[in-house]
C-alpha cells in the first residue's frame, strides 16, 4: 500500500508541475487573442489579482478558481487522506 500512495503522489505531482507550468508560465499570442499553455483565453487581470498574484493576464475567475481548488485541494488529498496513516503512526 506504501508504495501504491507514494506512486499516486509522484503521478499528482508531476501532473501539477506540467500543468502549473503550462497554465502560469506559457503564453501565445495569435490572430489578436492571448492564450495561455492549456489553450485557454487570457484576459486583463483585475487590479486586487495584479496586486496579489502580479499576473497582468488571466484566464478569469472560473479557471482561476479550478486552478486554486485544484492545487490546494489535491495537495490537501496526498497530505491528510494518503499520507494520514503515517502521520498517525509517528
């Protein structure tokens, strides 16, 4: 079981990387419009998340929501539900 959870953990991992990296870190500009590495449509980023984030670009709040929920909630996952076992025993 140990090694089935440290398996699932390096597979989210390495899918977060790759995808952070393509959704933050990789831009295309074609026929006028802004896209970021997935594909999705940037737009001018507000003001309160220029200020926090200091993105000039994002892809709006829905897509910026999943990512978050996405990120935090996976991280959350591998920390409190696969690895608790662990945690417990020490």
């Amino acid at each position: 079981m140990k090694k089935l959870k440290k398996i699932i953990t390096a597979i989210y991992f390495i899918i977060l990387l790759v995808g952070g990296f393509m959704a933050y870190f990789v831009s295309s500009f074609k026929d006028g419009i802004w896209k970021d590495g997935l594909g999705r449509v940037l737009y001018e980023s507000p003001g309160l998340i220029n200020f926090f984030h200091f993105q000039d670009k994002w892809p709006g709040l829905y897509w910026w929501l999943f990512d978050m929920i996405y990120f935090w909630g996976g991280i959350s996952f591998i920390v409190f539900v696969l690895w608790k076992e662990e945690t417990e025993n020490k």
